[in-house]
C-alpha cells in the first residue's frame, strides 16, 4: 500500500490515556448521580422503581436460578455468528453490486424496501415459515445486520479509484492477486464501518428474537423477569445487557482504530 | 428530454427487478416447485390486502401505530436538538456528560422494552416512552458534532456584523449546522418505526405489531404478509414525504439528501 494521506500520529503516551480516562469518569456524573439520587428517595418494596441496592438481590435470583450462565453463551454465541455470516455475505455481495452501476441502480429499490422492513417484523414470519430453529433465528438476524455492511461496501467498491485498478492492471497482476492485493484492501474501510452500524443491530435484534421465540437467553430471561413482575430482576438484567452493549461498543471501536491504522484516513 | 427525465426519476431497471421476484414467486407458487404451506402467493397476499383495505381495524392500527411513531419522534427531536446545541456551545457540558451519553447511547433498545412495559403498563405512552429513551442519544450527538463543525470563519462573520446570542444562534449557527441534522433526523424516524413496532409486538396489544404477530399465532398467513410489507411501505412512505418535505423547505439540501440515503 502507498502511504497516501498518512494519519495523524497516535496521541500516545500514558499521560494522554489516564487524562482520557479522566474524562470518562467525569463524563459519568450525571448517570451515577441519578443512581445514588434514586437509591435515596426510592424504596426496597417498590413493585415498579425498586432502589439501584435492591437491584443486588434481583441479580441473585437470577443466579440461582442458573439458567444465567448458559442463557449468556447462547445469546453471544447466536450474535456473534449471525454478525460473521451478515459480514461476509454483505461484503460478497456489496462488491459483486457495488462493480456494476447497472446492478447498484437496478436493486437499489428492492434494498431500500427491505431496509425499511423493521427487523422484528421478519421474526414472526420467518417462525411460521421455518419453524423454531437456531437457523431461523440466524437468519433473521442476518437479515437486519447485513444492509450497513452491504450498503458501505457498496460504495467503497464504488469508490475505489480506476487509476488504482489500472495501476494493477500495467504492473501484470494477475486477476486473483488483482482482487486480493487491490480491491480487497480498498474495501476494508467502507466495510468496517458497515460492521460498526451492524454490530449493534445484531445485538438487539438477538435478544428481540429471544423475547419474541421464547428461546434460551438473555432477552428472554428479561421478559421473563417482566412478565412475573419481578422489578429487581428486570433492572438487574438491564444492567447486566447494558454493559454487554457498552463492551461491544469499545470492542468495535477498539477494533475500527487497530484495523485502520495502515489506511489513508477516511473522507468523511 | 422529458423521457430522460422520467427514465432518471423512476428507477425502472429498479422496478423490473422487483417485478421480476414477484412474477418468479407466483410462478414457483403455481407450478408447485417449492411448497411452503406458510408462504402465500403474492396474489393471495394482494386479495387479502384488498379485503383488510376497507376494514375499521386495519385502519385502527395503522394510525396507532403511526401515531406513536411520529409522536416519538416530535418529542425526540424537540428535546435533542436543543440539547445538541447547548453541548456544542458549553465544553464544559460536554466534559461533565458526554460519557453518560455514550453509556446511554450503546444501551441495546429492546431491553428498555420490558422496564418500561414494567413501570408505565401496556400503553400507548410506553411505546413512546421507549422510542424517545432510544431516539434522543443519536440525534443529540448527531446535532452537537453539526454546530461543532460549523466553520470557525462564521465566528468572524458573527464577530464582524455583531451578531450576537441567540441571534447568532438563529442567523448563523441553525442555517449553517442544518443538513447533518436533517439526516440524523431522517435516520431517527427509521428507527422510531423500528423500536415502536417492537413494542406493539413484545408488550401493547394494539398498533401494527400486535396485528402481525397475532396474525402469525392465529395462522393467517396472508394476513401477516400483508402486515409485513405493509410495514415496510409505510417505512418507505414516510421516509419519501419527509425528503419532499425537507426539499420543499430547504431546497439547498437537496445534494445533502443524496448522499444521506446511502
């Protein structure tokens, strides 16, 4: 790869990062305030807010109950290879639609229809057609995370500039190291950044599948927490989900910098 | 000439493909090749569409649903907006925030779903309660990085007319951070469906969501195609009116549009 463009050096040095994380824990005023406030003025007994202390106890129903261990690995392990299947379909396919502007503008519409279709939607239906299976729940899953990964590779195929297809070209390379050396490089960025819109989706649309199926893990443990109107649980489990979803949104960015490191620096 | 333009305004190669997938599914549907007993043809979908069309219900939870995703989506954008701005303008804000945001932002939507159905019931107002928890943190950040990246030339504009406070905010700062937030805006009301139709699925029996699914548990098939891609045209309605709208208002935005809806 050329250097072209260059990024601007990495603010390195401890310094740098324990000023950052500073900046993290001060950020976090206001969300911690509201919990201590809350465990103040709230109470133990309440049916609907229970006190962020009482939350603990939730917490350890659950864990008795011990379905939580195998209801975590089974929503991990259904999102993360829905997340792999949707990367490398999307980004099959981005590249396919994304060499021809005849089949990017010809299956635009048919992209934009189902794009517009809610994920959750796809749920019921695919249970009546497919039945209660982990392939079904994949592919509904696959079905909402694919499209950023797929629109973003489109473009970046669009966008790979024809003196650099040239370029390969005089040099002799062949058609598979044209493709592996050349195009695939020039994708990645446009697909990462698909997988950073999809990761996300992928998650929810997991535990929605999970609510909706009633199907071991975390989404369902939540529900069900809800439907017997255990509020120590539920607040518990919405914990436990939020620093899953906040782990997963450091991992992809952690991901996104060290991926990125060696490429020209994005447009936008 | 007008051809062109008609041919450049209607995707037809578009259209044909769509057209394409729907004649392949009736012929596959007639000649037997693949059976699923739970994939209606598009012509039994259409027929059932045509007698759900003229029926108060469908109708009934057509606004429902409607209804609470615009209402969401109002509110959000009425909160967000301003907030996104008071961020941008006071660092310090920022300083004392932001991460609570990013907390808040990456908490995944549907696990709102039965906290909320916990505390405020199986309602209308639940559903747009976890739309506007889910809506806000996006478009606030999205409307923050807008007025930060408003050149810093305009502060010497602003400067050099003595334009100042909320005028500056109202002649410079609105007119110049407008397009990013129109399309964060846009991408807003795209999930104010998705997260409103979860709702109506996994908690308040009313709206769209609830006739799908109910559709699916009492076997009517064609019923619940009808309800999915109702879904999904109502997606593409809305999204078509709110560029006409945003176009007609703005018509420097237009290039703006293009590139939002890749």
């Amino acid at each position: 790869m050329a250097p072209a463009g260059g990024r601007t050096p990495q603010r390195g040095g401890a310094g740098a990062r324990s000023t950052s994380i500073l900046r993290f824990i001060a950020g976090l005023t206001p969300l911690v305030g509201v919990i201590v406030i809350w465990q103040f003025l709230g109470s133990d007994v309440s049916a609907l807010l229970p006190r962020p202390s009482a939350w603990w106890g939730g917490w350890n129903a659950i864990v008795e109950g011990g379905q939580l261990p195998g209801s975590l690995l089974s929503t991990l392990s259904t999102f993360l290879l829905a997340l792999a299947i949707a990367l490398v379909l999307g980004a099959c396919l981005g590249a396919l639609i994304g060499s021809s502007r005849r089949a990017d503008r010809s299956s635009s519409p048919l992209i934009a229809f189902l794009m517009s279709i809610p994920p959750a939607a796809v749920i019921p239906v695919a249970t009546l057609v497919f039945g209660l299976s982990i392939g079904m729940r994949l592919g509904t899953i696959v079905f909402a995370a694919i499209w950023p990964i797929l629109l973003n590779t489109v473009s970046a195929m669009r966008g790979v500039p024809a003196v650099r297809l040239e370029a390969s070209r005089t040099l002799g390379l062949s058609p598979l190291a044209r493709y592996t050396r050349v195009v695939l490089p020039s994708l990645a960025p446009g697909v990462l950044v698909g997988l950073l819109i999809g990761a996300p989706i992928a998650l929810i649309v997991t535990l929605v599948a999970e609510m909706l199926t009633a199907t071991p893990g975390l989404g369902y443990l939540i529900l069900r927490s809800q439907r017997e109107y255990q509020a120590p649980e539920v607040f518990a489990m919405l914990v436990l989900i939020g620093i899953l979803g906040l782990l997963l949104n450091f991992g992809v960015s952690a991901i996104e910098t060290r991926l990125l490191r060696n490429w020209p620096r994005r447009s936008n | 000439m007008s051809t062109e333009r008609l041919s450049r305004a209607v995707n037809l190669p578009g259209l044909a493909v769509i057209a394409v997938i729907l004649l392949l599914w009736q012929a596959v549907d007639a000649v037997g090749l693949i059976h699923f007993a739970y994939v209606p043809s598009p012509l039994k979908i259409g027929s059932a569409f045509v007698s759900l069309l003229p029926t108060p219900s469908f109708w009934g939870v057509t606004l429902h649903t409607l209804g609470a995703v615009l209402l969401a989506w109002v509110i959000a954008l009425l909160v967000a907006i301003p907030l996104g701005f008071l961020l941008a303008q006071l660092p310090v804000l920022r300083t004392w925030s932001m991460s609570s945001v990013n907390v808040l932002r990456s908490m995944p939507a549907v696990a709102l779903v039965p906290v909320v159905l916990l505390t405020v019931g199986f309602s209308i107002q639940a559903e747009i309660l976890v739309a506007v928890a889910v809506l806000i943190w996006p478009t606030m950040i999205a409307t923050c990085l807008a007025v930060r990246n408003v050149h810093p030339r305009l502060d010497d504009v602003a400067n050099s007319f003595r334009i100042k406070g909320s005028q500056k905010v109202v002649k410079l700062l609105l007119p110049a951070a407008w397009p990013p937030i129109v399309v964060a805006s846009r991408l807003a009301l795209t999930i104010s469906i998705i997260v409103v139709f979860v709702t109506e699925m996994i908690g308040n029996p009313d709206g769209l969501g609830n006739a799908l699914v109910s559709a699916q548990l009492t076997l009517r098939p064609a019923e619940m195609w009808v309800y999915l891609l109702w879904v999904g045209a109502l997606g593409v309605a809305l999204q078509a009116l709110l560029d006409f709208a945003a176009r007609w208002v703005l018509p420097g935005l237009a290039p703006v549009l293009k590139t939002g809806s890749r």
